[in-house]
C-alpha cells in the first residue's frame, strides 16, 4: 500500500470488526462507530462455514475459532414426524481435505468477541448513530446524532439491514418481509445429549424447519426454529417469545425435538427480512459491507460468512490498489456482488423446498435428496459445497475473477 489510507467504518458488528481487523492488520488508519456503548453481540448460534473459517484463518485467528467451537461430525437432513436421515453430508474429516478449512459451530458472541480482539477500543467511538453521508472531491463525510462528523478517504456501511448508509447513498427503502418468523434459543447441556446428535441437523417439516447444532464447545445446543407466518413479525434479534409458543407452532414433531424445546428457558423470536441483490453498492468514496448490502436470508447459513469475506476482500482490494479507492471499490464489486447476489437468491429457494406443504412432495424431495448423495454426498442435501469452495484469500486486485468451485 503507497499512502496511509484513513478508513471511517459505520457498524462495529461482526462485517465491522471483520473489516476494521483485515484493515489493521494490513496498516490502514481506521475509526469504527457504533451505536452500541461497547463492542458486543447478541443473538445466538452461527455455522462458520469453510469459506469464512478460511479468511479466520488468513486473520491468524483459527486455534481461537475452534477453541471456542464444536466441530460437527455431518450435517444431516431429517423428517420433522419420523426422524428418518434422507441425507448426510460428512464434514469433521472432509471439509479440511475438500476446502482446507473446517466446518465450526460457534456462538455469535464468541465470534465477535475473536474478530474484536483485533481491534483495539481506541479505535472505536460508541454510542453515536450515523444520520447521513456528504461527499467532498476526494474524501467522504459521516455525520452522526452527536453533531460529530469523520472525514476519511472511505467510508463503509457496515450499519445492517436498516444501514444509514444504505439510506443515504440508495434512498430510503424498508426491507422486505418473506413471510418466515424465526424462534432461536440455546440450551444448555453438560456434553452431547442423546437426542441432540452432535451434527448440523436440518429437520424438515410442512411450511417449516427446524436446525439444532451444539455450540461452546459442546456445552450448549443452538435452535433455529423457522416457520411461514401470514402475521408481519417484528426484525429484531431480542423481540420475547416463550417456551410454550414455540412449542406450539411445532407440534407433532419428533420427541428428540420436543425433549429439547422442553429444555428451552429463554426464547427469542423476530421476522425474516432480505432485499433483492442490488447492481452497486458504492457511490463516489462510500461502499456497503455485509447485511447493509445483500441481507440474506439464514437458510444457507451464509449471512455473516458473507460478511466476513466482503471484509477481506474490501481490505486486499484496498491495499492492492493504494490511493486509488475508486479502483479498489470497482475491483471489490467485481468481485463480491456476483457470489453474494447468488447466495442471496439461493438462499430464498432454499426457504421453498426445505417447506414443502405436502407430504407427496416431501417425499419426492427426499428421494432426490438420497439419489444425489449416493452419487456425491458433498452435493446434496443443502447443496452448498459451491458455497465452502470459494476462497476469499485467492483474490488479486486487478485479475478477474476465476470459479472456485467444487462439483
């Protein structure tokens, strides 16, 4: 890098730290701002995934990742009524070899906490909203609910599925409801239990699923309980649900899912919201990162796999071309809108056919489901080994982008 670039990063999330850490890292000059009063994370459950375990890895960040994590042994489709496996796909021992990266289990929190460890506070300024963006001729400007204003080469919305940023560069425009609600809590668990197995179980039901995975090291169990609803329901991560609700929207399913609902203490439940990809993500020295850019919808697992690549790539085309930032900016949609635009509209079909309303239907599925993993078990099921073969540390700034993808 010629030049000691000056970085403003709207959103201290995991794209946020994930940026602000790759930036770091490679020694750029970088402010980060959040609304929160310190770096955190709520929520619950996230599957990294090879592909994002890989930029974990080019950060140094690895032994920490799995320290905090469960490797699964599969992950594995099952009936929501019978329990019956209609596909397995091995991962503990395959993934390392196929993609060179493991497949992880983590806890939201944990995973912030690692990225943020690269970031030192000082850096960060909490406690301020961003309200609007102004471009000057080679510099941009993010203004804030404290009358502030930061001044960098760069600007980057990592602001979420509301982003300010989105807002000012786009025009205001509210995300779109799918129709899906999600209940998620974690349990507890002294050690693997015998009606959790210690896989990424897809548990497929009528115009619902159900994904049940350990975290911590083993020491609780992650549920993400997704259902079709005609009511709107509120996008929020911390909007109250109860034991009994969940229960009820999934009655009738396995008792291995009714002994863990059972065990359920806390319970959360929001809306599922995405927006269609979008052409551009950047105006004149102000980009998007993560959900600002191509919210997603979970069914791929993808959403802060997603971010945590932009971040990587953002920061490599960023030093690769100097003080050239509309170039880096041309060289990171290139690179990024055609993957994250794929796994957005993937992600949505994925919502079509793990809710099957019909048992005709299901079955047909299933079966596909079987036949294909007879033949390559890497390319059933959820049928993202395209997903986990792309490696974010393979681009070069200024070289087009090559498939990296397995069949």
């Amino acid at each position: 890098m010629t030049g000691k670039l000056r970085v403003g990063i709207v959103g201290g999330g995991i794209g946020g730290v994930a940026l602000a850490g790759s930036l770091l890292q490679r020694g750029f000059e970088v402010r980060v701002f959040e609304r929160a009063p310190a770096f955190g994370e709520i929520g619950a459950g996230i599957q990294m995934t090879p592909n994002a375990v890989k930029v974990m890895k080019a950060l140094g960040l690895l032994e920490k990742l799995q320290a905090a994590g469960f490797l699964p042994r599969a992950l594995v489709g099952r009936n929501w009524r019978t329990a019956r496996e209609n596909f397995r796909t091995p991962l503990i021992d395959t993934c390392p070899v196929l993609y060179d990266a493991p497949f992880i289990h983590i806890h939201r929190a944990d995973l912030h906490a690692i990225l943020a460890s690269l970031v030192p506070e000082s850096v960060a300024t909490f406690g301020v909203s961003c309200t609007g963006i102004r471009q000057e001729k080679n510099s941009a400007v993010a203004l804030f609910d404290d009358g502030s204003a930061y001044e960098a080469d760069l600007i980057v919305g990592a602001d979420g599925v509301r982003s300010a940023v989105r807002s000012a560069l786009f025009g205001a425009e509210a995300p779109r409801f799918t129709g899906h609600m999600c209940y998620r809590a974690v349990v507890p668990v002294d050690g693997v239990v015998d009606f959790v197995s210690p896989d990424a179980s897809f548990w497929f039901g009528p115009k619902s699923h159900v994904v049940t995975y350990y975290v911590r090291g083993g020491k609780a169990v992650n549920i993400v309980a997704v259902a079709e609803t005609s009511a709107w329901v509120e996008e929020s991560w911390n909007a109250p649900s109860t034991k009994e609700e969940m229960l009820g929207a999934f009655q009738g399913w396995h008792r291995n899912v009714e002994t863990l609902f059972q065990r359920v203490d806390q319970v959360f439940k929001w809306g599922l919201f995405d927006r269609d990809p979008m052409t551009t993500w950047s105006q004149g020295r102000v980009t998007l990162l993560g959900d600002a850019a191509h919210p997603m919808l979970p069914f791929l697992s993808q959403g802060a796999a997603m971010a945590i690549e932009d971040a990587y790539v953002l920061a490599a085309a960023l030093d690769g071309h100097g003080s050239d930032v509309p170039s880096a900016l041309r060289d990171y949609e290139a690179e990024r809108l055609p993957r994250t635009s794929r796994v957005q509209l993937e992600a949505r079909e994925r919502g079509r056919t793990y809710h099957l309303p019909s048992p005709l239907a299901q079955a047909k599925r299933d079966f596909i489901y079987w036949l294909r993993g007879l033949i390559n078990p890497q390319a059933t099921g959820i049928q993202a080994n395209w997903v986990y073969a792309y490696d974010a540390r393979a681009f070069r700034p200024g070289v087009p982008s090559q498939p990296r993808l397995v069949a």
